[in-house]
C-alpha cells in the first residue's frame, strides 16, 4: 500500500460487532474474563487498548516497521528507549537536540549512571572517535530542533551495525511522511505524535516503532511495567489526525518552501536554517534521506537583542507565539526562552541557538495570509 491509503487505513477495519467504519473509543480500563485467562486478548488498558492498537498498527505502517507502541507523550517514548540501558553504559547523541530530550539525558539518566556524548553529528565519522565498549545506544535527531542540521542516517546505522549499538532516531521534525529511518538501517524511530502526526495541536502522544521481535518485546515489557501509555480518546484523535497526513504535509513543505525563499533575501533576516537550500551544508544528505524538505525554518534577526527580537516574536497576527510544532496553524516560538530554556547558554550558543533565533512551524492556511503577516512582523 502506498502512504496515504496506509494513512487512512492501516489498522483499522470496520468495528465486527457493529460495522461502525470508525474505530470506536474503547473507553475501559478493564475487560471482562470468562473464567482467570480466559478473555478476548484484552485484560487491561495500561497494556492493551484496542483503539489505541489500531493506532499502533497504522503508526508502524507510516513508518514501514512490524511494530508500533504509543505513549502517552514524546518524553515518555523517549523514557522506555533509556530504560533499555543499565548503569555504566553510554550512549552518543548530538550536539543540537530538543532540549527535552537534553534534559532527560543529562537531569534525569545521567543520575542513573549513564553517560552521553554530546557530538557534532553532521559528520557520521564523529561519531566513531566516541564509541567503546560501553557504548550501547545512538540517539538521532535529524532535522534538529531548532537549527535544522541533518545527520546522514545511513551512515551512522552503518556505523552502529558494525559495532553493535542500538540506533534510535527521533523522526518528529520530519514526519514518516518525508522519512523513514527503518528504511535507512535504524532500529527504534521515535515521534512526538504531538507534532505532525497529531497534526492539530490538540494532543500529546509519543511513539515507538521498531522491527525487530526482541527488542519489541523488551520495550513493550516497559511500556507496560512503567505505565506512560495513552488513554482511548486520545488514540482516536491522532488516528483521525492521521487520516490526513500526507496532505497536510504536502502543504507544509509547499508553504514553507515559499517562505524559506521569502526570508532569505529579507533585510531583517542574518542567517536561516531550512534543508532544502542549496547552500545548506548538509542539503546533499537532506535530499538522499527526505522526499522534501518540510515546514519547519529558523532564522537569526539581523542586529535584534533580546528586546527586540520579542517585540518582533510578538507582533505576528496569523503565527501564534507558542510552543510546539507541526499542528494545521503556524506557530512562532522563542527558542532560548521556550523549548530550549533548559539547555546551558554556553552549550547552546556553540550551535547557534542565539538570543536573536526564532523558529517558524509553517503550517497549511493560504500562502498570501502567512506572507502578509511575515512582511507586517518584521516592518
Ligand atoms: C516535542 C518534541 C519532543 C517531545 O515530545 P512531547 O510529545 O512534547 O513529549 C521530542 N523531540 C522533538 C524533536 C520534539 O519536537
């Protein structure tokens, strides 16, 4: 099945006891047995939901993987990959992460006696110089939040198969429908659901999608043992999200082409970070790895300090200042004083993450509109 009929389908067919075409919102905690053991596959909803597997079935599909497991948000995914881990292992990441996924790495693991490696991923040969015995997992982000750096996928999970070490990539800047890790030689791809796959700002999920049996097994064992899975409602609106993700990313990728463009030759504008230039350093891996570039662009405000780079974040009508990414509305968001206020200034500024960087997720309304509202903002 190609992509957008796996996105409307995968998983779900019509309800047997009802034809309902919709999957129903299994709204139970517990499930009904004949005698002990004796039920329907179904005993509790920490475990097993069946609203929340016709999402992890069609999840797995997007991605081209045998099996998909949904959390009940980006972090909590993120959580059950660690706790793969024991004390004494290591793990190689990048040097520009989300900075929740920084936090959790450094605040909360790093307690547990794991060490990180914090890399310059663009070249996969950096990564090599940090793996040693320990060494027991690579973590990816690739586009990276908010500076857009790519790290060549293919590479690193040849690095990682020669050595033996688990790769898992975070694929939420790009969606499945611009990328598919698994296809590339990774063994975990992990979402925040909340963002593209969600689509419309109105849940917050995370997920894990994997091929192999074993490793399935261990996560599901954590899944169930530590308990951050989703509830039905929630299930239900990301697969109704679902439904319309290869269009609505088409129009991400449109609209945010046309304002990548806009932004470039823009007097206000120092530097911008968008994969599908030319002159990104990276663009040839970008356009091997991706389908198409996305709608997620950074930029740098020419001579703007603090002041005054919010006086512009707040000036937008139709961007909303706010957290987050990849909904049907565009979003603006303060990378230092937002979703990255917990990474170190020295740490961030190292890769651009400056006092004077917004962040743009474009989203699907009328191109003239999000033009319009660019132009007045940096007026
Ligand atoms: C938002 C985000 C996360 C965390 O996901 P939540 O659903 O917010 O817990 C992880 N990685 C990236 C790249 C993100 O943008």
């Amino acid at each position: 099945m190609k992509f957008g009929t796996k996105a409307i389908h995968a998983g779900q067919e019509p309800d047997p006891t009802t034809g309902a075409i919709m999957t129903p919102i299994y709204q139970t905690s517990t499930y009904w047995q004949k005698s002990p053991g004796d039920n329907k596959g179904f005993e509790y909803s920490r475990g097993t939901n069946p609203t929340r597997q016709a999402l992890e079935s069609c999840l797995a599909a997007l991605e081209n993987a045998k099996h998909g497991l949904a959390f009940s948000s980006g972090m909590g995914a993120t959580d059950a990959v660690l706790k793969l881990l024991s004390p004494g292992d290591e793990v190689i990441t990048g040097d520009d992460l989300y900075g929740g996924s920084y936090r959790i790495f450094t605040k909360v693991f790093a307690n547990y006696g794991i060490k990180f490696h914090f890399v310059d991923m663009t070249k996969a040969e950096n990564v090599k110089q940090h793996i040693n015995s320990n060494t027991k997992l690579i973590w990816i982000e690739t586009p990276t939040n908010p500076t857009m750096q790519i790290v060549d996928i293919k590479a690193v999970a040849g690095i990682a198969k020669e050595r033996q070490v688990l790769l898992a990539v975070d694929n939420t800047f790009a969606s499945p429908y611009l990328q598919n890790p698994i296809d590339l030689g990774a063994d975990i791809v992990m979402h925040s659901v909340t963002k593209y796959l969600g689509g419309h700002s109105d849940v917050v999920m995370g997920a894990l999608m994997v091929n192999d049996d074993d490793l399935y097994k261990r996560l599901w064992f954590i899944y169930n043992a530590c308990g951050a899975t989703p509830g039905p409602m929630d299930s239900f609106l990301v697969l109704r999200g679902l439904k319309t993700l290869h269009l609505r990313m088409k129009a991400h990728c449109e609209n945010g082409r046309q304002i990548a463009e806009f932004l470039k030759t823009h007097p206000k504008v120092d530097k911008i970070y968008w994969p599908g230039f030319i002159d990104h350093p990276n663009h040839d891996i970008a356009k091997k790895q991706m389908r198409d570039f996305g709608g997620m662009i950074s930029i740098t405000l020419k001579g703007a300090d603090l002041q005054e780079t919010y006086r512009i974040a707040s000036s937008f009508k139709v961007f909303s200042l706010a957290e987050s990414l990849g909904g049907v509305e565009s979003l603006i968001n303060h990378p230092v004083s937002m979703t990255h206020g917990s990474i170190p200034k020295a740490e961030r500024e190292k890769v651009g993450v400056t006092d004077n960087l917004l962040r743009l997720s474009v989203g699907v309304e009328d191109i003239e509109d999000l033009l319009e509202d660019i132009k007045q903002a940096l007026s």
